[in-house]
C-alpha cells in the first residue's frame, strides 16, 4: 500500500534527486535546469510546424470515418492479439513518421480519454516506440551502405512484440 | 511524405463522401489546425521540465557513469566495433543519450558509430545498431507522459511501469530477432 501511497512522488522525487546528483558535483542547478528548458523549447520548436501540417490531415482523416472502417476491418485480427481498435490508425503511423504517430496519439487519447484503455495503451505504445523506418534511413544512408538486409525485419519484430506487450501489459494492470 | 499526405487528403475526401461524413469533414481542417499550437505549448511544458532534468543528469556526469556500466554489454554485443575506441566510444555515447531520452545526441554519435562499424567490416552490426536504435530505450517517457498530462491524465507517469515493460520486450525481440536472422541471412 506505501507503494501506491508514495508512488504519485517518484517524478517530482527524481527531479530532487537530479538536483542533488548535479549540485555535489559542484554544477549550477538553476541554470542547468533553464539550459534544459531551452532545449525542450527548441524541440517543441521543431516538432510545432510538422504538427501544424500534420494535425488538420489527422482530423480531416479522423471525421472521414475511415479509420472506424479501417478498425471495423482490422478488429477480428485485433481481437485474437489482444489491442484494442482504436489504436490501428496508430499502429500504422508509428514506424513511418514521429509527428504523424503523435499528431494520431493525440487524438485516439483525446477522444478515448487519457485514463481510459486504449488511451493508456496508444500512450504506451508511442512511449515504448521509435520511427523504424526513419531511422534505417538516416543510418544506413548516413554510413553509405546501400543495403539494409536483416534490419528492416528484426526491427519489425521488436515493434510487433512492443504492440503486443503493451496491449497485455495495459489490460493487465488497468484493464 | 508529400505523396502520402496527398493521398491521406484524398482517401479521406472520398471516404467522407462515400460514408456521408461531408459535414464533419468540411469543419475537421481547421478544427485541426486550431488544436496543433495549443497542445504544442500544453506539450512544451513537460518536456521542458524533463530537458532541465537531463541536463542536471548530465552535469553530474550520468552519461559518464552509464557509458561505463555498458561497457562489457557493448563489447559482448558489438565485438569488431569495441575493438576500436573511438568506435566504442561512440557506440557507448549513442546507447547512453537514447537511454536518458537525449535524441540530439543520440543520432551523430550514433551514425559516427555507424560509419566505423562500416571500415571495420561489421555488417551484422551495424544492423544490429540500427535495430538497437529502432527500439525505444528511454528510461524515462517523457514524451508519452507529457502527451498524457497535456490530455488531462490523473496521473500522467503512472505508465512508466508498462513502458519498461513494453520496451524491455521490444528490445528483447528485436535482439532475438537479429541473433536468429544474421545466422540465416546470406
């Protein structure tokens, strides 16, 4: 029970104990966390316009009612591994584009609610998750090797084991 | 990704027309387009608090400490490149900034580690590293916790736990997997 009592001060705990690693070692606290600050304006930044570009394409795409359809037909297949149908629209953004799979994120949680199964699951999913094929891509092309042989699918089995871990990980402890 | 928004616009204009969702979809763009800036900024506030927090890490010398803790992992993973120092030493970097969430630096550590592992001949690893990048390895989300709490979660971290879990399995698959194929693959 002192788990679940102590658990909601693990982050503010880890920000003190950031502090205090970073202060013994003789740095500046302050001003490393406004250095950090800035760089997680810089990052928002960077991902602001491709979310400005990407989000009314995600809504429009949303009140076509094509990813109900896409979910209607995806959901037999779904059901036997255990995701929930919200999450497909997700599913096959996330290897392809990070603000895509954000922008498709924020609005299954949105609309299924932050608390909610699917909104746990799809939150899950984008935090244990990279942009596969983005990153073969920038790789391989920056090493200058031309091909990319077992890489595309060993990945591809660490993203359909991160899916279903999170389904059966989400339902477990919340479902 | 031109071509593909082009055809998501186009999928999505022909499947409003066909399920008779016009209405929804005329008001859905710029519906979209008012929501982006807002949650940008509802965003920025957790990731900004997090930044501050690795960079404190940083400071006091994290990336050091976890560099060294990889080490014997790195050199059973990655024989040819921990041969190399520089290479090592690149390797260890871009493990350790994916692991504290530091994408900017993840990424030039990581294709300098790349390029070395290319002169020195290690084909099976440098695929091996790119399948190691592919997998998230932050230790701490917070990206999906930020999303979260801009959303309006009770407790925005509390996925913490199944994100380890999720991650360790993916990291865990994607090892098996290039294990079992660089052994199959000619």
């Amino acid at each position: 029970m002192a788990l679940r009592t102590f658990a909601p001060l693990a982050v503010p705990g880890l920000v003190l104990l950031g502090m205090l690693a970073a202060y013994r070692s003789g740095a500046d606290v302050f001003e490393a966390l406004t250095a950090g600050a800035r760089k997680g304006l810089e990052t928002t930044l960077a991902v602001a316009p491709a979310l400005l570009a990407l989000f009314p394409a995600v809504w429009l795409l949303r009140a076509s009612g094509l990813p109900e359809l896409l979910g209607q037909l995806l959901d037999p297949l779904l059901k036997r591994l255990g995701i929930p149908g919200e999450t497909a629209l997700l599913l096959l953004l996330r290897p392809l584009s990070g603000s895509g799979a954000l922008s498709a994120a924020a609005d299954i949680i949105a609309r299924a609610g932050p608390d909610s199964l699917a909104g746990r699951t799809a939150a899950v999913m984008l935090g244990s998750s990279e942009t596969t094929f983005y990153v073969i891509a920038v790789y391989f092309s920056a090493a200058g090797v031309r091909e990319s042989r077992w890489a595309v699918p060993a990945a591809l089995c660490a993203d359909l084991a991160c899916w279903l871990s999170a389904a059966w990980i989400c339902k477990a402890l919340w479902g | 990704m031109g071509p593909a928004l082009i055809l998501l616009y186009a999928l999505s204009l022909l499947a409003a027309a066909a399920l008779g969702r016009e209405a929804e979809a005329g008001r859905a763009l710029l519906e979209g387009a008012q929501a982006a800036l807002p949650f940008a900024m509802q965003l920025a506030g957790g990731l900004c608090l997090w930044s501050g927090v690795t960079e404190l890490l940083e400071r006091a010398g994290a990336s050091a400490l976890l560099s060294r803790l990889l080490s014997p992992a790195l050199r059973r993973l990655f024989p040819r490149g921990a041969d190399d120092p520089e290479t090592l030493s690149a390797l260890s970097e871009n493990v350790s900034a994916n692991l504290l969430g530091l994408g900017n630096a993840a990424t030039p550590a990581g294709i300098r580690a790349a390029k070395g592992l290319k002169r020195l001949g290690g084909r099976d690893e440098l695929c091996l590293l790119v399948v190691l990048n592919t997998a998230s390895i932050q230790l701490f989300p917070a990206g999906a916790g930020s999303l979260r709490a801009a959303l309006g979660a009770a407790s925005p971290f509390d996925i913490v736990p199944a994100v380890w879990f999720s991650s360790a399995c993916s990291l865990l698959a994607g090892l098996g997997a290039a294990a079992l194929l660089r052994r199959l693959w000619r």
